[in-house]
C-alpha cells in the first residue's frame, strides 16, 4: 500500500473517531447505572404510597428529575475522568476519551441535564428530593469523582452515599419528609455498595493499578478487600431489616430479606476459602447484582400485598 494511501485510511480513521452519534449521548449518561438507580427510587416511591396514594403524574416527574441528575453526573463524571478512561479496558471506548463528543460539549451536556433534574424535582415534585438530589450529585461529582476517586482507599464507601439517595427520593417524593424509613432504605442501598464494588475492583484490579487509581484490593491487597466486603455484608443483614421494624414492609419482605442476606454473609465467608480469587470475586459480583434486584422486587411485592389488602 502506498503512504498516500496510507494517509487517506488514516485521515478517514480518525474522521470516523471523531465523528458523534445520538447513541454517544446516550451512552455518556451511563443508562445502566440510570435504570439500576430509578428502580430504587420506584420502590421508595412505592414504599410510600401503595396503591391508596399512588399518583401517577408525581412518580413520573420524580423519576424524570432523578434521571436527569443522575445522568448529568455521570456525564461529567466521564468529562472529568477523559484522562484516566483510556487505561481501562471497560471505559477506553467511552466517546468523550476517543474523542466522539468534545470535552467542553460533554461538560456544558452533564451541567444542563443535572439543572434540568433539579428544576424538575424542586419545582414539579418537591423541596426535599430536590434537596436529595442535589446531595446525591454534589457527593458523586465533587466528593467522588473529583476528589476521592484519585486520592483514597474509601472513594467507593464514600461515593456510596450517592447511591444510596434515590430510594429516598421516591419516599420524600411522597411524604415530604426524611423520616426513620427514608434512612433505613439509604441504609440498606450503602451497605451494599461496597462488597459490589470491591468485587469489581478484584476483578480489575491490574486496569485500576493501571490507571492509577487507589481501590482497596490495589493499595491493602485481597485479604483486606475480603474482610471489608464481609463486614459490610454483615452489616447489611440488620440494615435491610430495619424497614420491618419501621412499619415500611412486612413478614414477605423480613423472611426474604433474611435469607438474601444470610446467603451474602455466607459468600462473603467462602472467600477466605477460595482458590481463584478472581473467581470468587466474579461470582460475588453477579450476587450482589442477584442481590439488588431481590431486595428491591421484594419491598414491591411485599408493599403491593400489604396495601392491597
């Protein structure tokens, strides 16, 4: 092939890297974490209102409003993180580090949707979620992303608090109040954060070592990732009862609840035990997904036949 040849492929190639598609929008809002996220602030919604309360028009601005700060975040989150993406094999094709949609675009992309969530919340639902929201945004953008995600250890306990707002923003989107339930659904969401994330950090623990970022299993190794992940699972146990014990669920969600946080406990043990940590680590991770999805369906059903009846 001829160099001139050669630089026409070239040129085009990066034509082609530079060119955006509605999908890179889309994509740069991190959709999954978006959809895990609004699930929970159903059920907190949900928790609240039953079927005697339900309003149909105030879920649905509050889970606009959620969805829009929630994807302002993580469009700035990936703006933010341009220059560490490339060293990760999950985030290297992310469109703003390729260059498919320009820095500043996604900057000015992530401050509009997260103000649009915000006016969304304050105006259309109320002052509390708003204020919710905010405090869920501030802690992924400012406290996470742009602070502890690069200098500490506990950037994923930490980060966590952000996770676990939405399903309070579904109960103070009904109530209007952060009450002992209101806690008990942050509680249940934060503990189990980081047995989820460390089992992802095990997994790629070479990418974050990599690119430079101080997870746990990189800076304090497997023994003490595993201790951590154990602790929080068994913290998790009492924290997901609690919701019982405030009148929230009833007996179809303690004896559920239970058991899905047994099982936890019991895992988190095995990996004292394990021979491929890596193996352990995947199988932790897809529970902690089994995990979620679980808890959260249960309070849904157990909320549904309580009301209903």
């Amino acid at each position: 092939m001829s160099r001139s040849a050669e630089r026409v492929l070239a040129s085009q190639s990066l034509m082609d890297v530079g060119k955006s598609t509605w999908r890179d929008y889309y994509e740069v809002t991190k959709p999954g974490i978006n959809k895990s996220n609004l699930l929970a602030t159903f059920t907190g919604f949900w928790l609240a209102s039953g079927f005697q309360h339900f309003d149909f028009l105030n879920l649905l601005w509050t889970l606009l409003g959620t969805a829009l700060v929630i994807a302002g975040g993580c469009v700035l989150n990936n703006f933010y993180d341009r220059d560490i993406d490339p060293k990760m094999n999950r985030t290297e094709t992310r469109a703003v580090p390729e260059g498919r949609i320009k820095p500043m675009v996604a900057l000015w992309y992530g401050i509009f949707l997260s103000l649009a969530g915000f006016i969304v919340l304050g105006v259309l639902v109320n002052a509390a979620s708003a204020f919710l929201g905010f405090v869920g945004f501030f802690v992924y953008v400012m406290i996470y992303t742009m602070w502890l995600k690069r200098t500490s250890v506990w950037n994923t306990v930490v980060g966590g608090v952000s996770g676990a707002v939405p399903p309070m923003i579904g109960w103070v989107a009904v109530t209007e109040r952060i009450d002992l339930t209101a806690w008990a659904l942050f509680l249940v969401l934060f503990m189990w954060q980081p047995p989820h994330f460390f089992a992802l950090a095990m997994r790629r623990v070479e990418e974050y070592r990599a690119a430079g970022i101080p997870m746990l299993p990189v800076i304090k190794g497997f023994a003490e990732t595993k201790i951590q992940m154990l602790l929080f699972a068994l913290l998790l146990l009492p924290s997901s009862l609690l919701l019982f014990f405030t009148g929230a669920s009833g007996w179809v969600y303690l004896t559920a609840a239970t058991i899905l946080g047994v099982v936890y406990i019991i895992l988190s043990i095995k990996g004292f035990y394990a021979k491929d940590d890596i193996a352990w680590a995947k199988m932790m991770f897809i529970y902690s997904l089994i995990y979620l999805m679980g808890i959260l369906l249960v309070m849904v059903i157990d909320k549904g036949i309580t009301s209903f009846y």
